[in-house]
C-alpha cells in the first residue's frame, strides 16, 4: 500500500529518515538490522529482504503528531504487527481452527 503523503508533513521524509539514523537502522521493537536506503543485496529476493526494511512509526497512531518522543522506528514486520494489533477487524478467536 502507497504511503499517502498529504497525511503527513512536508518534511516527512527529513524526519523520517533522521528517526531511522538516529536508531542506527534498527528496529525499536526486535532489534534487527535493517537495510538502510539503497543497499539491499541483489542476490535476495523481495520476500528475503522486504522484512527488513525500516519504518517510522507514531506511537500515539497519530500522524500529525510528529514530536521526536512519538517517533520510532520499526522493520516492516513488527510495524505491521503493531497496526494489525490496533486495527484489526478480525475479533480474538475469529480465525482459530476447527
């Protein structure tokens, strides 16, 4: 899904960007390495290395809420995690097997 971007501030991807470096292009949540902007390996495929891309992330959900106290950055896989755990319209339960 596009990142739509009249969401945000003008200066998002500054901020953005200064949240991950500040980080040191790790993950807040599992602590993993993630790839920083142009060095993904080519010999991966876009399943190997599309878990490991970095992500800034609004605490509070709230993305005109752009206080550096709200901004952590999160791999691909725990920030979907943390809006799955959010937003999610499938109740507990729901898709257990029978």
């Amino acid at each position: 899904m596009p990142l739509d971007l009249t969401r945000y501030p003008y200066n998002w991807q500054e901020l953005s960007l200064s949240v991950r470096e500040k980080n040191g292009w790790r993950c807040s949540c599992c602590g993993k390495r993630c790839y920083k902007l142009g060095e993904i390996p080519k010999e991966l495929t876009r399943s190997e290395w599309s878990g490991a891309i970095l992500q800034t992330h609004h605490r509070d959900f709230n993305c005109s809420n752009n206080s550096p106290s709200n901004l952590t950055s999160l791999c691909s896989i725990c920030h979907l995690n943390v809006h799955r755990n959010k937003y999610s319209s499938v109740s507990p339960g729901q898709l257990s097997l029978w």
